[in-house]
C-alpha cells in the first residue's frame, strides 16, 4: 500500500501525510532515517514536545511591532536569541524544547539508533553529497554518519535537557508550521515504532513529524562533528530515554 495519504483531523484535510512503518531491532544497520523535517529556507528551527499537548499551540499573528509579536513561536525566537542551543518551550501541560542545529540547509533527518534513542541530524545526508556542496567526498560523508549513528555516537554528546514524554508521542515540528494542532489526533494512528510526517498545505509536505518512542524521561544530548576538509560541521541532537 502507497504510505502516503492524505488524512482528515476533525473534518479538516492534513496535507501530505506520510507513514514510516516500525524498525524494532537494537541498530539501524541501514542507517536510513526515518523521517524528516524542512523548512521553506535555509533557517530551521524545531520545537519538540508530547504530541498529546499540540492542540495547546499557540501561533503567531501578525502584529505591528516586534514587542507585540505574541506566540510560541515569538517565545522561541525570544528564548534562542539568548545564545543557548536550547529553549525551554510549555505546550499545555507538556515540556519541551526548541532549536536549530544548523542554518545551512534548512532540513534535518531523524534516525532511529536504538530503540530508546532517536538522532536528529543536519544539514542531511542528501545536502552533504549534493554536487554544490561535498559530492567529492562521498567516504568521507558516510563515515560522519556512522560515527554519529553508531552505537558509540552519543558517548561523545552533552546534555542540554530532560522533559518527561507521558503519551509517548514526541511531536517535532517546524516553527512556522500552520496545523501543529493537528498532531494530537494524528498521534493515534501512529503504530508502536512508527512515524508519521504531516504538512499543513502551505509549504512543505514534511515540516512536522510524530514519532512513536515510547513514554518516559527523555534527555536531550547535542554534538558537533566537523568535516575534516570542509569549514562545515555535522549536527545531531539525541532523545534517549532514561532507563
């Protein structure tokens, strides 16, 4: 069956929905993401939190001056501009975070590494062998994903939080995305393991994913691998949930 649908949420159509079906095994061998989330530019910025709360949203409206810019998107904004990797956002009763890794692509991929531990990476493997960037490098690439993929890839990351997930849905959207309160319901249809992308049918098809991981405490570890030939830098922010 084609996984890509288009789904109602209470009478209301979500556009490009797409199901990415469980991998339950220790590793991802393939090293395949999946999913991923995009921006309509180079600047990516991604809010996390339980996917239970997203009705809780609130969006941004238009307003006249930049103090009167209200929203969980103008308190992201407000708390990055503070120079940290991470703020801390609430969405209803839930926690959780938001960041950019990068600004050069405005794309990152999601990996399941572990069945505890999900790796968010940017720019993606895609852009880094795309022949305007580092297509000369194709072993060099593939050994920076590896190494971040691995198993021994987050021993090397700090932490920067802790938020509990209690539906066990983890909802990672992009900053702008127009339906983010669409993820409550569409949480339910997500299988033990899966994923789901959904877009809001005013930008890109993948500018929100829901992720089936599981209830618990989750720490957020981020690191930095740079390319020994490029002035570039390979970014991932780990979920492993607390044993």
């Amino acid at each position: 069956m084609d996984p890509s649908a288009q789904i109602c949420v209470a009478g209301h159509p979500v556009f490009a929905v797409t199901l990415w079906q469980a991998h339950t095994r220790s590793h991802v061998t393939s090293h395949q993401p999946i999913g991923s989330i995009a921006s309509l530019n180079a600047s990516l910025t991604v809010a996390v939190f339980d996917a239970r709360s997203a009705t809780d949203w609130t969006p941004s409206k238009p307003a006249a001056t930049k103090a009167q810019f209200t929203g969980h998107p103008a308190q992201i904004l407000r708390g990055l501009s503070k120079g940290d990797d991470v703020t801390p956002i609430d969405v209803g009763p839930s926690s959780g975070y938001a960041f950019e890794l990068e600004g050069s692509s405005g794309r990152l991929d999601v990996y399941r590494i572990a069945d505890d531990t999900l790796a968010l990476i940017a720019p993606p493997r895609a852009w880094w062998l795309d022949a305007a960037h580092h297509a000369d490098h194709p072993a060099e690439v593939d050994a920076l994903f590896l190494e971040l993929t691995g198993p021994g890839g987050v021993a090397d990351a700090d932490v920067v939080g802790e938020f509990d997930l209690a539906s066990g849905k983890l909802a990672a959207v992009y900053l702008w995305h127009k339906k983010v309160g669409a993820a409550r319901d569409l949480a339910d249809t997500v299988p033990t393991g899966g994923a789901l992308a959904f877009g809001d049918g005013y930008g890109t098809s993948n500018a929100g994913l829901i992720i089936d991981v599981g209830p618990g405490r989750y720490h957020l570890l981020r690191r930095e691998l740079a390319a020994p030939w490029a002035d570039q830098a390979l970014v991932v922010m780990y979920f492993v949930r607390e044993a």
